[in-house]
C-alpha cells in the first residue's frame, strides 16, 4: 500500500511556500483603491477643494476635519452617485522617499476623515504624488506650505 505521508507533505511544504511569498497590502493601501496617473488623467474629474498640512504632519488638524466633514457632507448629498479621488502631495522639504509616504499618508488621513464622517470606503480611491506635482515653485515664499496638500476630486 501507497503512503499518502510523502505527497501530502510535500503538497503542505509548497502551499506554505507559495503562501509566504503573497504580498499583502498594508496601510492606506490595504483600506482604500488606488488609482494610477494614467487612469486618472484620462477619467473627467471635478475638483472639490484641498486640505492643507503642516510641515512635517500627516494628521488632520480640528480645522481640516471640519473641511472634510463639509465634503463628506457633500459626498453624501449632492455628489451621492460620484466616486471620489485623494490625491496627496509634499513640499520635498525632506528627501523623495520621505515625500512620498508623507503624501500618502496625508490621503490616508482624509480619506479615513471622511468615512469617519459618513462616505462609504469603497469610493474613495489613493494617489500619492510625492513632491513631484508643486502647486507652487520652490522660489516662492509661500511654497511649501502651498505644496503640502491632498486635492479632492469627483468622477
């Protein structure tokens, strides 16, 4: 009689294996879609506003909930059949790297503002831009904290 021991074995060895090897996504990421440059420039979009950040913050301020609290309101009245798109930003006071986390994180925190605020997760999708899309060049005295944004849109 055949041992079935060796194949089984075996077949647990490669699951576990293969298992390993998944990427899972985390963060933002893992709780809302993103969306590419690409996809995005050819959807029509309606800009809705900004939320502005600190130098160095990625939390929402009283302040800015406030703002998202108005858009969500938004987002569930007006703009109830729309889908939403964050798209976050950084001055590039630090190095790209750190820019482009700070950016996403800065979706993150608008993005999970407004589901504390009433809109549905499943709508919202993420882009961050890093320090790559200024709203206003480095030359200008108020650039930083211009650039240090996430831009809120309809489709």
């Amino acid at each position: 009689m055949r041992s079935w021991k060796p194949a089984t074995a075996t077949f647990l060895a490669l699951s576990l294996a293969l298992a390993g090897c998944a990427t899972v996504p985390t963060g933002p990421q893992a709780r809302y879609a993103t969306i590419t440059d690409e996809r995005l420039t050819g959807m029509e979009t309606e800009m809705i506003g900004r939320v502005y950040f600190s130098q160095d913050e990625r939390t929402l301020t009283s302040t800015a909930d406030s703002l998202v609290e108005a858009y969500a309101d938004l987002f569930n009245g007006r703009d109830a059949g729309k889908n939403i798109v964050l798209a976050g930003h950084a001055s590039g006071e630090g190095d790209a790297a750190y820019s482009q986390k700070i950016s996403l994180d800065r979706t993150a925190a608008v993005a999970d503002g407004l589901v504390k605020h009433g809109v549905v997760a499943n709508r919202i999708s993420i882009i961050a831009y890093g320090e790559t899309r200024p709203e206003m060049a480095a030359s200008n005295g108020n650039a930083p904290s211009l650039n240090r944004r996430v831009e809120v849109y309809t489709y």
